[in-house]
C-alpha cells in the first residue's frame, strides 16, 4: 500500500516526518519516465520549520497498456486490495484525518517516518480491513493498492508505533477527537442533537506484575475475572451511529466516574459543534443505560449544557412507583408511527429532588428474552432446591448454610418473585418447604417483566420521541459487539502493555469505527457493516505475470474484478478508479447483439 520509491520537490531533502504536518490528499498523475508513462501519487505537506511545503511522490505503476501475451504464459501471482481500503482512505480525506491528528498532537513522529495521524490513521484501516498486531501492519499496507501515504509501507512498523505512542498525552488525543468530530458532522450532516453514552471493557494479557494504569482488574464483561482489562465509554451520533468522543480508563473504574470525567471534553465537544453548526446553543440530549444514574451526575449535565434521558435501575424508588401507575388498567396506550407495535405510558414525577418525566415502555422483544433466561434459571433452581431437600431430610445441612444457598440459588432471574421457601426447624435440624407461584409469575410478567422505566428532563418530546431516542443506545452496543473478538473493527486481541501503546491503540480502533460508520453513510447502504465490508473487501485487484518473450523483466499487470451492481456504486462513491482504472472496464455496459 505505501511502497515505491520516494521524489522530493524542487530537489529539497524531505525532512522527518517528526517536523512535518498538515496532509493534504494524494494526487494521482502520469507522467513519461525515459520515454515510459507511469501513473505517480503525489502527496503535499507543510514543512513548519522551512515554512514551506514540500512534496512526497512514489511510483503507483506503469500507466501504458499491458503487452500482449499468451495465455497459456499467464500466472496468476496474488491479489490486492482495492475496495475496502481505498473507501476508509477516502472517507479519511474528506474529514482530513491526519491533519486533524498531526494539529492537535503537536508534530509528533517518528524519526524519518509516519506522523502520529499516518500511524493512527494506517492502525484504524487495518484493524477495518484485517486486524492483525502492529509489526503485520508494513505487510497489510503492502497488499492494498489505495495509498495513505507515500512513504515506503516499512517505515509503518511496530517499532515506530511505540515510540510515537509514549509521545502522545490524553488531553492531545481528546483535542484531535474534538476536531474530527465537528469535520465528521459538517462534511456527512450527523445530527448531534441526540448522544448515545455506553462504557464496556477489552481483556488484555498483561502480566499482573507489569505496571500500568489502565489495565486494571474489574468487572470483567466477558466473565473473565482471572485478567486484567480496559475500559472504553463512546458518545455515539443519533444519524448513522458515529462514534465522536470516547474515552479510556482503568478497568477497575465505574461507570459513573467514567461519564463525570468525560464532562469537560463533552462541554468542548458541545460548544464545537456548535459553532460548526451555527447555532448559538443547542439542545443537546444525553442518553444512557441505568448504570451511570446519579442525581450530582444529572446536575453536572446540565451545567454542561446536555438534557438527559437514561433509564432508570428498576429497584430505585420511582422506578416502583412508575411501574404501579403503569399497571393500572388502560394507562398503557399504544403509540403511533414506527412505533405502533409499541406500548407506553407516561408520568411526569420527582425523581428525588428533581423535576422529570418518566415514561413505562413495554417491549414484547424484551419480555420473550427474559421469559427464556427465567425458564432456564428456574430448571436449574428446581434442581438446587430439590438438592437442598434431600440434605435437610438426610439433617446434613445446617439451617444457616440452607438459607444462604437458597438465597443465591433465587438471587437469578427475579426467581425470589414467585418461587416461595419456607424454612423451619432448629439450626441442626432444618426442614424446607418450597413450591413455584403460578399467580405471583403471572403478576410479575404482566406488571415488571419486558418494561424500562425512562427518565428524562425533556418534557416537551412526545412520547414517541423519548422512546425512538433511547433505542439509540442500542446503537452504541452494536458498536461494541463490533469491536470484539471476531467482529468489525476489533479492540483485541491487545499486543501492546504500556499505557501509552494501549491509549493510541483505542484511539486507532474508535477511529476505524468511525471511518466504517461514516463509509456506510456515503455508500448510502441499509446492509450491516459487517455485509458492506464484505462487499468492499470483494473488490480486489488480480496480480498476474505474462511472459513476453521479450528481454527485460517478466511485467505483472493488475486485472479488474467483475463488480456487482452495489460495488459498482462504491468505485463511484469512493472514487476507486483513481487507484485502479481498470475499474471503470467492469463497469461499461456491454452492446445487446440483434
């Protein structure tokens, strides 16, 4: 992807990458090299010490027709990739990704090499396209036909990436996000006035004796209580699922603290927005799960300018109290639109000592999911209860010990709602009764079970529109489910143990979220990420060598894919053509013979 040769303009030595900043997008020309044509990329960048930019060049390839041969001389030597990075590379060029990076974190780079937003930026396209460790990342460049850069794809090693990484601080990182965010909104038109906040955590396998502040032992999501892990919390566009602020912190952290650190860069974030967008103060709309509820959290949103909609934990106070309003006979009422098949009912209620709007909603989807995990926690339970049986009958437990294990055995699954134990008896000589309450489960589904209880301090929203805004958080989990093990854009497996390695390996994994996120905005496709990657990935350049019979070395010339109509639009969207012309071949409608 980065190899070739290097030209300097006007004769100048390119100095380090180090000092050089504010990259602009490749050019593709040709050109006659001692009477042969050559397609070059050409790439400007501004050199601060000079005060004066300077051009990097680098040969993409012959640019003249290939020779004709035999085809029984014909090899086929490999492929390329066309279609999935050049669409990151291009979405990548209209926010002015690296310049943006290189701005905010002062120049940093590597001696001779990539700046800090050429290292990120080629970190966040492999880990898109074929997630793999750093010191992979000169191969992947080499096997792609889009370029980034024209610096040879060697000086993209693992090595650099360290260096530059221990350079980088959060509050640079935090700027840089800042700036892309407001680009990401102007450029694709995100609405930002509805941001969906979640937190989740990556297991690392860093050795507990290895010092660092961010890998941290925690409340693992993956189960995993035997490794260290690092938390992530990602603020999410209402158009389109865009990540635009995120932050890494120590796995042992809550999420509550995690959201409180989070207000400054949220307060910048809303005022750059702001001024991106015109608007002298806008009504922004906070949303989040129940695990970050806090009435001091919900004063300092609105001190930094953000409405709230969460939803609240259903053992809090007014939860119960809505709940009951709720399951009166007609309050439920069906909503309209989009939401039709939806149920919900609406109360306006102190929620402490604040004003808030809380709104019941019901979903059939959510009910069936907990009705499935309740059947399977009770079988396990009737199996643990007629255990604990048998052992009272047979006096071989004492009282104490019964009561705690039937107490955990019915701590899963609202299982203590409707399974009723009776325990009599002394200490040594226990006796247990127990039966499941038909009725009370009956009650339990009709008036708790498949409903949320939202709070928000947005009174004047329809019912509909708290309900359509909340579902957004669901946006931010698909994000997550994303960047795990095996999905698009995967956070691990981690390579990296210092803090730093870990800090700008986050920032380059929310980065290709992003860039994905905002590629299936621009191709305009209702198909997954995961489908729309796939599709992209399909559009590969076919490496094959003929032999000419003639001297010199044997030429290898890159064939054109046949293309479907959905990759077809994508070499338009992306412009593809400028890397591979060929391209446009697949895509000439072919004479209707009569």
């Amino acid at each position: 992807m980065f190899g070739g040769s290097i030209a300097v303009k006007d004769g100048l030595k390119l100095p380090s990458a180090r000092k050089i900043c504010y990259m602009k997008d490749m050019h593709v020309f040709e050109r006659d090299v001692n009477g042969r044509r050559y397609r070059i990329a050409a790439q400007s960048v501004w050199d601060p010490i000079r005060g004066r930019s300077v051009a990097r060049q680098t040969v993409l390839g012959p640019a003249a027709a290939p020779p004709v041969s035999d085809l029984s001389a014909t090899r086929t030597v490999g492929t390329q990739a066309v279609g999935d990075a050049g669409a990151l590379i291009w979405v990548a060029e209209q926010l002015d990704l690296i310049g943006h990076i290189d701005r905010a974190c002062g120049n940093v780079g590597a001696k001779d090499g990539p700046s800090v937003g050429e290292l990120a930026v080629a970190v966040a396209i492999q880990r898109s396209c074929s997630p793999g460790p750093k010191r992979d990342l000169a191969e992947f460049l080499d096997g792609s036909v889009p370029r980034l850069s024209c610096l040879p794809s060697s000086a993209f090693s693992g090595q650099a990436y360290h260096r530059v990484a221990r350079q980088v601080t959060d509050e640079q990182l935090e700027q840089a996000q800042i700036a892309i965010a407001r680009a990401a909104v102007a450029r694709f038109e995100l609405s930002a006035d509805v941001l969906a906040f979640d937190t989740t955590n990556f297991d690392t396998h860093i050795a507990t004796v290895t010092p660092g502040k961010l890998a941290r032992r925690g409340h693992a999501k993956s189960k995993r209580g035997d490794l260290r892990v690092v938390g992530l919390g990602v603020l999410v566009s209402e158009t389109g699922h865009v990540p635009l602020l995120y932050r890494t912190y120590a796995g042992n952290s809550s999420d509550q603290a995690v959201l409180t650190d989070c207000l400054n860069g949220l307060a910048a974030l809303h005022e750059s927005l702001d001024e991106g967008e015109g608007r002298q103060r806008a009504q922004r709309t906070l949303v989040r799960d129940g695990g970050s509820w806090s009435p001091q959290l919900e004063l300092d949103l609105d001190v930094a300018g953000y409405y709230s909609l969460i939803s609240l934990p259903l053992g809090h106070t007014a939860a119960e109290q809505a709940l009951q309003m709720a399951a009166r006979r007609g309050a439920m009422k069906w909503l309209t639109g989009k939401l039709s098949a939806v149920r919900a009912a609406r109360v306006r209620a102190k929620v402490g000592n604040l004003d808030r709007t809380l709104v019941v909603v019901e979903s059939q989807e959510l009910l069936a999911g907990q009705k499935r995990g309740i059947a399977v926690a009770l079988r396990k339970a009737k199996t643990e209860l007629g255990k604990l049986d048998r052992l009272a009958q047979a006096q071989r437990i004492s009282r104490s010990s019964l009561e705690q294990r039937i107490k955990k055995t019915l701590a899963r699954e609202h299982l203590s709602h409707f399974v009723v134990t009776e325990i009599g008896g002394d200490e040594k000589k226990p006796t247990l009764r127990w039966r499941v309450d038909a009725a009370q489960r009956q009650q339990l589904e009709k008036t708790r079970l498949g409903r949320r209880v939202l709070c928000t301090d947005q009174h004047l929203w329809s019912t509909g529109r708290i309900v359509h805004a909340f579902r957004g958080q669901w946006n931010v989990e698909e994000l997550f489910r994303r960047s795990k093990k095996g999905g698009v854009v995967p956070w691990g497996p981690s390579h990296q143990w210092a803090d730093g390695s870990l800090r700008l390996h986050t920032f380059a994994t929310v980065l290709g979220l992003m860039l994905v996120s905002l590629a299936k905005i621009a191709l305009g496709t209702g198909d997954s990420a995961l489908t729309m990657m796939g599709e992209l990935a399909g559009i590969r350049a076919t490496l094959v060598r003929t032999t000419t019979r003639g001297p010199g070395r044997r030429a290898t010339v890159m064939l054109a894919p046949e293309l479907t109509a959905q990759q077809r639009r994508a070499v338009k969207v992306f412009e593809l053509d400028r890397w591979f012309p060929t391209l446009l071949s697949c895509m000439t409608s072919r004479p209707v013979h009569t």
